[in-house]
C-alpha cells in the first residue's frame, strides 16, 4: 500500500498523467465545440461519433496520398462538413427525427468507413502509417515547470483544441451569429418573428458541428496514431455529447468536463501500465464510460438547456 501512494504521488507520474489527461481530453473537447453550437440551435446531432469515424478516416487518407498531414486536416474537416450536411438536410428541411437521423449517419459512416479503408488496404490495411502531427514544444512556456510539460509540449492539434475555447466562446456570446444561435434554439419562431433566419442558422450551427467532429477525427487518426483504425473512435462521439451537457452547452464548461473525462481515461491507463493495482483491466477500462454515465444522470448540466432543443420548426406551422 505504501508503494501504491509512493507511485502515485510522485512527481513523475502526476505530470506525465496529466499531460496524458490534456491528449486524451482535446477529441471529446474539439468535437464538443462544435457540438455545443449545434444543440444551442436547437439541432441534436447524435451522428457525432461516425463523423469523427469519417474524419479521422479521410484525414488518414489525405495524409498518406499527399504527404502532408495538413492536406490530411483540410479532408477531415471537409469530411465532417459533407456529412454533417446530409444530417442538418434530414433534420432541418425533412424535419426527420434527430436521433434517428444521428443513429443513421453512425451507421451509415462505420460501413463507408470499412468499405473504403479496406478497399485501399485490404483486411490487414490497420499496419500501414501516414504522415501526422509531431510535438511540438513552445519556446520559452515549454520550460515552465510542470505546467510547461503539460501544455506547451504538446503536438499542434492540441494547441488548435485550446484555442478553440475562447474563440468558441467568443462567438456565441459577443457576436450577433451567436446571439441568433441561442436565440434560434430557446424560441424559433419568436426569432424568426424578429428576422432571424431559423434555417440558415441551424444548418451553420450543424456545419460547424461537423467540421469540428472531422477535427476531432483527424486528431484521432494523425495526432495520436499515425494510422486508422475502424475502432478508433470508441464511443468518444457519444462522450462529447455528454461534455457538452456536462458543460452547461459553454465552451468554458465544455473545456472542465473534457478534462474530466480525460483525467478519468488517463487514470486508468496509468493504473494499468504501472501495474499499481489489482482491480481486472475491465473495470479500469470502463472507468471513463462510468464517469460519462455519471455525469449525465447526475442532473449536473441541466441548469440550461436549450429549450427548443430537439424541436422541429418548419416556418408558418
């Protein structure tokens, strides 16, 4: 017991653990973003998990054809975008249900997913790499101690995630978009009433969902791996609706609760490379999804919740 709290609280292990945290939160956080704008327009898009799927995929094959793992970024957001189109057509001018819609475009993303990647590589394509995104420490704040090794040592796509959050933040509460996103999503038809453009603004708010979801899937695929894997996403989508929920559908609340959930899967894979305890590896490898569930029956996140949220709107009904 003494070595499991000598482990535990050396210094060594805390930084490493939370610089692990930092990498492990950046997906759920990037992909909640953009998924905040989405909800807070009033459009649920539960497809989240196969547009990270098709992202990290198309970033994947982007990189490798071109060489360069920015060409293999621009395919994913790209990906993200055509396929959160097809969900924000189905919900907002078909005014198909939302969940069926997402659940659709989850299916829908594993099969094209599969289809393509093995048409390239066949059933043993998961071995082969494709240029992605190395380290990269900021000079001067990378030498800060510990918090130099946690944040400023970190590959670029993590350094986009954070920056995302101000500019996130920024737009939905200092801008007129933003004003109408909120606007749109707690009372469509008072908003359009007063000018606003309800469809135009829910499909902006599902576009920048996708584009950020490709983001998140690109993240996966480059920023991590270096290669694809049909599995890779691991119901990450599905834990980025939750920190969405969990963050009050705030990009600041969005941020905490990702590195929540980060901290969670980081803990328990240290727990597990260390050997530091006995518990059976699969009740350390649910330890995240335990916290996700959680979270969402815990009624914490539920202080706001975007009114129309789920609710179609077809102007002059």
């Amino acid at each position: 017991m003494q070595n499991f709290w000598q482990q535990l609280l050396s210094a060594n292990f805390i930084i490493s653990m939370l610089t692990s945290s930092v990498v492990l939160a950046m997906p759920l956080l990037i992909a909640g973003l953009g998924e905040t704008f989405a909800e807070r327009s009033g459009i649920l898009n539960v497809g989240v998990e196969g547009i990270m799927l098709f992202g990290a995929l198309s970033g994947f094959l982007g990189a490798r054809l071109s060489g360069s793992p920015w060409v293999g970024l621009i395919c994913g957001i790209l990906a993200g975008v055509l396929m959160s189109l097809l969900h924000a057509y189905l919900t907002i001018t078909v005014v198909a249900d939302q969940v069926v819609s997402g659940l659709s475009l989850n299916i829908l993303s594993l099969g094209l997913s599969v289809f393509i990647f093995r048409a390239f590589y066949g059933l043993a394509g998961q071995a082969v790499q494709a240029p992605g995104f190395d380290p990269y420490s900021i000079p001067v704040l990378s030498r800060i101690p510990v918090i130099g090794p946690i944040l400023f040592q970190q590959q670029p796509l993590v350094y986009v995630g954070l920056l995302l959050v101000p500019i996130a933040y920024f737009i939905l509460f200092r801008t007129t978009f933003g004003q109408q996103v909120t606007a749109v999503g707690e009372d469509p038809r008072a908003a359009d009433s007063m000018g606003v453009d309800v469809i135009r603004i829910r499909y902006a708010s599902v576009l920048i969902g996708g584009a950020t979801a490709g983001l998140a899937g690109v993240f996966l695929s480059l920023g991590e791996l270096h290669s694809f894997s049909e599995l890779m996403v691991g119901g990450r989508g599905y834990i980025a609706i939750a920190v969405v929920m969990f963050g009050r559908w705030n990009p600041v609340g969005a941020l905490l609760a990702a590195l929540l959930f980060g901290f969670a899967n980081s803990l328990q894979l240290y727990l597990q490379a260390f050997s530091i305890t006995t518990l059976p590896p699969q009740v350390l490898n649910s330890l995240p999804y335990v916290v996700t569930l959680l979270a969402v029956i815990s009624g914490i996140g539920k202080g706001f919740i975007p009114s129309a949220l789920c609710v179609p709107y077809k102007r002059g009904d």
